[in-house]
C-alpha cells in the first residue's frame, strides 16, 4: 500500500531498512548498504580528481618562440610566465636599460656630427651672452646715478666743519690714520661738497701733544686730519703727481677707498675725468703732441687739451659727448670742477679747507653770498626728531661738529669770538641724538649720526 507521501505527489525518501519480523533491520542488509555507500564515495573522489587533471591538461598552453634567443612566455591557466634565455640573461646582468626614459636611441654617426655642432653653437652662444653682460654691467657702471642726480644738475651745497684736535685723542698713528678714513668715508657717502678742518686750542700751551706724535717737529692735529683727507679724495693715478711723500701719510695704506664717481676706473667712460697736466708747454705754446698740454687722467694714454697750463696743475677734464669722440683724438677742455655737479648732478668729490678756529669756519666761507644756513651739533642743543624739522630753501648750507670737549669749549678758545652763548653762533642748535646711551659720542659718530638725521630734512629743503 502506498504511504501518505507519495500519494499526496511528494518527494520520496530513501527506501527504509528492512526489519525482520522481531521489527529490526538485518545486519546483512545494513553492511551491504554501507559497503555500497563508501564504495560510491570512493568512486567520486577519484573522478573528481581525474577531472581536475583532464581540465588543467585540456587548457590552453600558449608559446611564443621567436629567435635571437628572446623571451619565450607559457601561459597555464590565469597565470603567465616568462622565461628568459642564457644569452639574455648575460646582457641584463652586463647593463639594464632605463625603461623609464623610453626606449633607447641608437645615435648614427651623422647624428652624433650634428649633435656636436649643436652643443658647440650652444657653447659660443653662452659665452656670447656672458661677454655682452660684461659688457652691459661696465656701461650700467659707467652711467650717472640717476637716483641721486636725476640726471638734473645741483646747485646747492653741503658743508661740513670739524675739529683738528679729535685726533689727538687716537692713540697711534695708525689709529689716528682710520679716524680721518672714517671721516673721509661719511662724508662721500652723503656728498658732502666742502669739508672745513679748524685749530682749536693745538696752540694752548697746556695742552700736549699725543703720545705718537711727540719728539717730532710735525704739524697741529689740525694740519695732519686736513692732509689725510686730502689725500684720501685724491683718485689714485693722480697720488704720486700731487701728493709728495710725508711722515703722515707712512700708513696711508690703511686708508679704505672712497669708490667715488670722479675715482673713475680706466676701462670706464665718464663725462668728466680728473686729471693733471704732465707736459709742461713750450715757449711758443706748444706741447708735445700739437698745441696746449698732455693731461693725465687715468687711461693708457694721455689726453690732449687746447689750453696751455702748467705741469702738475689737477684739472676737472669735459671728456666729449661719448668714447668715440675721446677715440678720435680731438683736443680736449679743462672745465670748472663744480661743472660735473651742477650740470649733471654728479657728486664730484668734495675740498678740504683748513681754518683758524671757529671764526674762520664762519667768516672764511668760499662762495660769494656766503653760507646762507648754518647747524651747531652738541648734547646742548635742541632735542627733536628728524621728521620734526624742517629747514629753509638754501644754496649752501654748513654743519659744525666740536671738538673733544665739544663747540663750547671751541668758542671759548677762539678770541675772536666776543658772544659767551655759542647757539647764537648758528641759525640752528641742534641735538641729534637725544637719550643717548653713552656719555660721550666721538666726533666720527655724531658725524655719522647727525649726516643721517639730517638726510630727509635737507632732501625736503631742496625739493627732492
């Protein structure tokens, strides 16, 4: 009789032991089944892995031989790979190529001849440019600067007036040789026109000289800073012509330059040149090399100039309108030496006058009209920051430092100065270092100091 399962259409289960009529299954039937079970296990494993092999042997084996001994690749199944040869192996070991770069290029022996002449075109071009920016930095330094000329002449001046007894302080010669190189130095930097050099009190008998400079029959403090700063002005060619051999000068060689515009180099083309007459005229007004005099002024050869002036005279020379008019060897002129300054604004140095005390600085003034504004320095006088002042229009405008003890102490010394209050002596008594640290300030700083404290109200003053 069919069971409820497979009458109502249902799956049917496997078939159930046999039970023997005590209602237990035979233990022949059980062993037969189960051998029959593991037997068919057995069975599958096997051919399980036979069809592992049959699809790895029935896959595709891909090889691609080519000659010379390269790569040969066998793909198995998702993996690839590559075999190299003996001969391949060698020359990978021998050089790896830089795949990274791309692929090499083997360059012909056409492209290696052009590839030379190209690398040598680059070479003269190079040094074709370093020549031209050689030569463009000489013209740039040749050139007036235009921050402080605009190309614009100048006829105003700066004077300055300082006290010969401040080296008498130095306590060597060589010490007293840098404190005029410092003063020389400040006043180009800030185009001082005039520098005034006045005794005060080296006549005191009570005062001594300094220790470097007794024993010798030289001249005051005074005499000694004006000579060094003379020489130090001075371009170099022109030294040994105008400047004789002095005891004061035997450490001149410590001096710094100033590096002037009229310290002019000799492969430089300038407007004007310094320069001094070496060829004395003839009788007849003749020079050797035509009419008037051969002038030194630092190149290879000198220059010639119409008019006739005595050997060893330093003149300013107009050198033309450009080097190939000085090339043409056209007579030359010899010009006033403010013509640089006020005609293009150059900064032409500066003149040393010495001075008997602090009324000669006053009184002994070389332009005409005299100096038109004058400044006392001391720790005295007013106290006020720079942007504060204001100064007039002026033409010529004089700045006094003192001396060791300072201008009141040069007042009191110079007879000729009836008046006790010396900030009556000047249109302005000024201080320009107030809150000061030290004690004391050397004349070569305040000189430093006060030229900068007055730079913006002097450049206000002029128009600039």
């Amino acid at each position: 009789m069919a069971s409820e399962d497979e009458r109502n259409g249902g799956a049917v289960g496997p078939e159930p032991p046999q039970k023997s009529s005590h209602g237990k299954a035979s233990d022949s039937a059980l062993r037969k089944k189960k051998g029959s079970s593991h037997h068919a296990e057995l069975e599958s494993g096997k051919f399980e892995e036979n069809s592992r092999k049959k699809s790895s042997a029935g896959k595709v084996k891909k090889r691609k031989h080519e000659a010379n001994g390269k790569d040969t690749t066998e793909a198995v199944g998702d993996h690839e790979k590559k075999h190299k040869t003996p001969v391949e192996d060698s020359q990978k070991v021998r050089k790896s190529p830089d795949t990274s770069r791309g692929p090499r290029h083997h360059v012909s022996e056409g492209e290696a001849s052009g590839g030379k002449v190209a690398k040598d075109k680059k070479k003269k071009e190079a040094k074709n440019l370093k020549q031209k920016a050689v030569k463009n930095a000489a013209e740039v330094a040749t050139k007036p600067d235009t921050q402080s000329t605009g190309h614009q002449g100048r006829d105003w001046t700066v004077s300055i007036a300082v006290a010969g007894s401040i080296v008498d302080n130095a306590q060597s010669l060589e010490l007293a040789t840098a404190l005029a190189g410092q003063i020389a130095r400040a006043a180009a930097i800030f185009c001082v026109d005039e520098v005034v050099v006045f005794e005060d009190g080296d006549d005191d008998p009570g005062r001594r000289a300094p220790r470097w400079r007794r024993g010798e029959a030289g001249d005051s403090g005074a005499v000694f800073l004006a000579r060094l700063l003379q020489y130090c002005e001075t371009p170099q060619y022109l030294r040994r012509h105008l400047i004789p051999m002095h005891p004061d000068l035997r450490t001149a060689g410590l001096l710094a330059p100033l590096d002037a515009p009229h310290h002019a180099r000799a492969h430089e083309w300038i407007p004007y040149r310094e320069g001094v007459v070496v060829v004395k005229p003839s009788a007849g007004g003749k020079a050797s090399g035509g009419s008037g005099a051969l002038v030194n002024v630092g190149l290879q050869k000198e220059v010639r100039i119409a008019q006739s002036l005595e050997a060893g005279l330093r003149v300013t020379m107009a050198m033309g309108d450009s080097r190939e008019a000085l090339d043409a060897g056209r007579p030359l002129s010899a010009v006033s030496p403010s013509e640089p300054r006020e005609r293009l604004g150059l900064y032409w140095g500066y003149t040393v006058r010495l001075a008997k005390g602090l009324s000669g600085v006053l009184a002994e003034c070389p332009y005409a009209a005299g100096y038109d504004y004058t400044l006392g320095t001391s720790e005295h006088g007013e106290k006020l920051q720079s942007t504060e002042l204001t100064l007039p229009a002026f033409k010529h405008l004089l700045i006094v430092f003192g001396g060791l003890a300072g201008l009141e102490e040069s007042t009191e010394l110079d007879g000729d100065i009836e008046v006790k209050d010396t900030a009556a002596l000047f249109d302005r008594y000024l201080n320009t270092c107030s809150g000061q640290g030290s004690r004391t300030i050397r004349t070569e700083e305040a000189l430093l100091i006060s030229l900068t404290f007055l730079h913006e109200p002097i450049q206000r003053a002029v128009g600039k």
